[in-house]
C-alpha cells in the first residue's frame, strides 16, 4: 500500500518527539505494534471537516463542546506506555473523537470507552464504524464500566484531580493505566500506574501535560 506523505511526516515527528523525551518517559521508540497502528488509522476520519486539513500536524485540534482531540504525539506515548497484548481488554475514559480508542482497537481484543458527552458518543460512533471490538458508552468515566471490569488496561483522557477510585478497583492486577492528573485548564502530570498482583499500586510521573478537564468524576 502507498504510504501517505503527510502521515509519514507525521509518524516522523512522533519519533523524533519520543527519542528527546525519552529521559522521562523510559521509551526511546516506539514499538513496532503502536507505530503500525498510527499508520493504520487515518485521524483525518476523527476530526471535524474544517479542521481535516491540519489532520496531520502535530497538535491538538478542536471537534467541539470545548473537547480536543490530542495531539499525535501524546496519542502514541500513551499507547506505548499501557502496554496493550494481543487479547487485552482496555477501558478508555473520554472517547473523544474516537481516534484514540481506533488505535487501541488496533492493538487490543477489546476497547470498552465511556464519554460524558452524549453527541461525542454518537459522532464517535459514526466514525468507528468497521471496528468491531469498540464498545461506546454514554456516561461518568470517572466510574468506569463495572458491568465489563476487571480491564487488562486503563487509559484516561481528560485531567483528573486525583485518580479515580473505581478505576483503581477495576483495574487487574498487573494492569497498566495512564492518567493525566492536576487541575482543571493547568499543566498536569501524565502518570503511569501498575498494579500489583497484590493489590499495591506504583506511581510514576511521565510528562507534564495539558488535558482538558474530565467531566463527571464520580
């Protein structure tokens, strides 16, 4: 298949973002599973018509009710740092778009996403067509999907103030979540937490960031 300029100067951009954080995220490249994805999903298909032309730059681009969809870059070290398996079930907070929970279809057995906004979730779900192992929900993801818990892996993709209990509870031991936390409209740290087969939790800060706010929360 012809490889679409403007993706591959994209694709480019994110590695080289990725080498010179790599400091603080642990991650110098991308796997060859996340970089396939990327290149499978055309975030052109995510964004409102307006906006399609600037699709494939590095930035985070408006698709109304004050929501974004999040830049490339931090759509790809996300992913890379939940770890997703073959097999894995995923729960996403704040379907967004629905760019994000297509590239973890990519990767993943199942894509269980929750989205505060009503009309979000249907535009999403117009948008995903095709993919038939993402779940769209409309409701508080501050409160997870108990019906479909435990998850192999959580990503949140609002800021939080603090990480959210009920998504600490439905997370498997040995699962992954990434989560941005802090204030509302402020920098905020991009956090990585594993669970122990014990039930401990580790904490570690990746990046700081900028989410919008997640709504709801509990």
């Amino acid at each position: 298949m012809e490889r679409d300029p403007a993706l591959e100067g994209l694709i480019a951009e994110i590695e080289a973002e990725t080498r010179h954080t790599a400091q603080f995220t642990g991650r110098s490249v991308l796997s060859p599973r996340v970089l396939a994805a990327l290149r499978r999903v055309r975030r052109a298909a995510f964004v409102p018509e307006e906006e399609r032309a600037r699709a494939y730059v590095n930035r985070p681009l408006p698709i109304g009710h004050h929501q974004t969809i999040s830049q490339p870059f931090i759509v790809a070290i996300m992913t890379e740092l939940l770890d997703v398996a073959p097999g894995d079930v995923v729960l996403e907070v704040g379907t967004g778009s629905g760019y994000q929970a297509a590239v973890l279809a990519e990767l993943a057995g199942q894509v269980c996403s929750v989205e505060i906004i009503a009309a979000l979730t249907e535009a999403a779900r117009g948008a995903l067509v095709g993919y038939r192992n993402i779940a769209l929900r409309t409701g508080d993801g501050a409160l997870g999907w108990p019906e479909r818990a435990p998850f192999d892996a959580i990503m949140v993709t609002a800021a939080a103030a603090e990480v959210p209990p009920a998504l600490l509870a439905q997370l498997k031991p040995g699962g992954r979540m990434v989560i941005p936390v802090g204030a509302p409209w402020a920098e905020q740290r991009l956090m990585r937490i594993t669970k122990h087969g014990s039930g401990a939790v580790m904490q570690r800060e990746v990046l700081r960031v900028a989410f919008v706010p997640l709504v709801g929360g509990g």
